[in-house]
C-alpha cells in the first residue's frame, strides 16, 4: 500500500492542477449517419420500399448524461458524484459512506480500515471504468473519497482510469495492483476528537442545500469529510462566478449550514456548463468575514 504524509482534502484539490493527466479530447464524436438499401417489391405499386442497414454507430461521450449513469450504479446509500476542471485537469469524484468501515476502529483496526477503504475505492473506480467506458475519454482521473459513518475520512486518491483493467471481475490481487497505483491524495492514520454537533444531521443538511439548486442541474454535489484539519462541508455548484450570483447561492448554502457543526469550514466549487471551475474559495469555520479565494480562473 502506498502512503504519503496526511494533507487536508482542500489541498488534495489544490493538488489536482498537477495530478496524472494527458491529452483529452472533449469533443463528442459524431455518430455516421444510418444508410439505406432499396428493394423493389415484385408487385406492380412502384414505390420501393425502404429498407434500414444496421450501421457501427461510435460511442458518443458527454459527461451530463455519463454523470446520471454513474449515480444509478455506485453501490452505497450515501454518495456524491460530481466533475470538474482545475488547470487543465478533469476529475470525476466520487464520495462515499462505507457501512464496513468502523468508526471507532484502534489499534491495528486501523490499519484493517484503510485496507478496506483502499481497495473499496479500487473496486468501485474499476467497475465505472467498465461500465462506463467514456470515462478514459472524460475525465483524466477519478478521484474516490471514503469516509465511516461518521464522516471521517480515511483515504483519498487519484487514479488514470486508462489504466484501470476492463474485465467485468478482477482478482483479489488484481485489485492489490490497482490499489497501488493511486497517487494518494490523504490516509487517516489516527482518528479525530469529538466534532461539536449541531441541532440537524448531515444528511437533513444535504438534502436541504439541495433543494436550492434544480433536480436537472446534475453536475452539483455536497459532501462532509472531517479530517485533520476539522470538519469539511464540500458544496459545488454551476453557475456564473461574477459575485452578484456567485454570493446568492453561496448565502442560500451557508444558510443551510446554521443548524449543522458551527466550526464547520465551507469548500466550494463554482464551475460552468463544462464542468471548469471558475472559482474555489474557502469559509472557514463558518465565518462569512474571513472568506478566501484559494483558485481563480
């Protein structure tokens, strides 16, 4: 398994300017159109009659409609998808709650947890790989994001998914390989003290965040990850950044967040029809007066 020093997740994106990448076509490849073959009838009406030739029609790519794919299939009742691109890199992010992780694993549990974790992450960003074969032609990395039931998070990574195997199954130590090519963004080594909870859960939170934004808007996501450097709402939305509109929607989250953790810092995201990120900014531990544009486009 591969470990690095533990970084905050903010970094992690901050990070994704550099992570693997390569060249990336986003262009939706045009599909030929059908041909026909005319057969006259043997009966005396002269019109032909037309007669439709299967064609090899070529996979169209689009991340909106792959994105709606990719929520019906991830295998957790708690999740997050989402897709951006910071410098020149596109990500797809997937957070999810693991059952099988234990919150208040010590000791060598630990260790048993992030294993867990790891190839969790491995064995959901390989079964999008096939299923979703665009996704080496979408994105130059998925990045998956385990957090327990409580919402620590324990791993977060980045992997090329050109070179994520397409079988249907893998190997037990098919997975080991692949667990060992994530460039790994953070690894808890040690779990947290007790977060101040609010009078709301995070999913009543969620769910209300939510509901600012229209259903049809896919490419908006909201997810908690407490790390080491506290607890972490992460909110991305689409939208236009110029401050007018930028503040409107960022007032309607963060008013979302009065009933949750009052320490709580708010990462967001604001990106545009293709998934760019034209702003990140950061509203630590709750304070609207200390809010900091950490990446402008």
């Amino acid at each position: 398994m591969r470990r690095v020093e533990n970084t905050a997740l903010l970094v992690v994106l901050i990070l994704l300017t550099s992570a693997c990448g390569g060249a990336l076509s986003l262009n939706p490849t045009d599909t030929p159109m059908p041909t026909y073959t005319f057969t006259p009838e043997p009966t005396q009406t002269p019109m032909p009659t037309a007669t439709l030739e299967p064609t090899n029609t070529l996979l169209v790519c689009d991340a909106d409609s792959s994105l709606k794919g990719f929520k019906t299939t991830v295998p957790y009742d708690e999740f997050a998808v989402h897709y951006n691109e910071i410098s020149g890199t596109r990500s797809l992010i997937i957070w999810f709650v693991d059952p099988e992780l234990n919150p208040a694993a010590a000791g060598g549990e630990i260790q048993t947890n992030l294993d867990l974790a790891l190839t969790h992450a491995a064995e959901l960003s390989q079964q999008i790989r096939v299923q979703f074969p665009c996704v080496t032609e979408l994105f130059d990395v998925i990045n998956p994001i385990v957090v327990d039931q409580k919402y620590t998070g324990w791993f977060s990574g980045m992997l090329d998914p050109t070179i994520i195997p397409d079988e249907e199954t893998l190997t037990s130590a098919e997975i080991d390989q692949l667990v060992d090519k994530f460039t790994v963004g953070y690894l808890l080594e040690a779990l947290h003290g007790p977060i101040p909870a609010g009078s709301c859960s995070w999913p009543l939170v969620r769910e209300s965040m939510q509901n600012h934004f229209s259903p049809e808007r896919q490419n908006v996501a909201f997810y908690f990850v407490v790390d080491d450097f506290g607890a972490n709402v992460w909110a991305q939305w689409d939208g236009p950044t110029d401050p007018i509109f930028m503040m409107t929607s960022l007032m309607n989250v963060t008013m979302e967040l009065e009933c949750f953790i009052p320490t709580a810092n708010l990462i967001f995201i604001v990106v545009d029809d293709d998934g760019t990120a034209g702003l990140v900014g950061i509203v630590p531990q709750g304070d609207a007066g200390s809010m900091q544009i950490v990446y402008e486009r």
